[in-house]
C-alpha cells in the first residue's frame, strides 16, 4: 500500500505515452494511484503536492497482453486499460521515483 504525499492537495492527470518503458516528470512525492484512457488518451492520475517546486521523474512499464513482463518484485501494478474499442490492452506499472 502506498502513501499519499504528506500534503496532497490536488489530483492531476499525465498522459502516457505507448511506450515499454518511459518517465514521467511529477512534483516532488506524487503518489500514481490509478490509470485509464480519457478520449482515447491513456492517462495517469496521481496525487501531488502543488506546494512543492521540486520535481523527481518516475519510472513505468508499459506492457501489452502476451508481452515480457518487467522485474515485478521492483513495481507495483497499477491497473489495465483498453484502447481502440479493447484491440489493444495494456498493463501498467509503477517503477517509482528514479534514483540516481
């Protein structure tokens, strides 16, 4: 189970690119929570603090049905959504915040 931030003060959307793997840049502890596609765009929604300036990018996995599966013990899924009428299904997930 994750945390929210220890201030959340607004729920905000990041579209996802169809990509195996890519970053998102989100305000300092934003916690992804759930995922789904909004007029054909695939979407994140996360809890953020919008107090915060700083920024942090967060790792995901992007995987269609019948693909490889990312290193499951180092993400956390984060749901399934459907694209062009349930051709294409796709499963995300979280790799949290990148370390450097």
């Amino acid at each position: 189970m994750r945390l929210l931030p220890s201030n959340p003060t607004a729920m905000w959307k990041f579209s996802v690119p169809i990509a195996n793997v890519f970053e998102l840049e989100m305000p300092e502890g934003a916690i992804p929570l759930s995922c789904g596609v909004q007029k054909g765009q695939a979407v994140i929604w996360a809890a953020v603090d919008t107090t915060t300036e700083k920024k942090e990018r967060h790792l995901f996995y992007l995987r269609g049905t019948g693909e490889d599966l990312p290193n499951l013990t180092a993400t956390r899924f984060m749901g399934t959504f459907q694209m062009l009428g349930g051709d294409l299904i796709y499963h995300l997930f979280d790799g949290g915040p990148v370390r450097e």
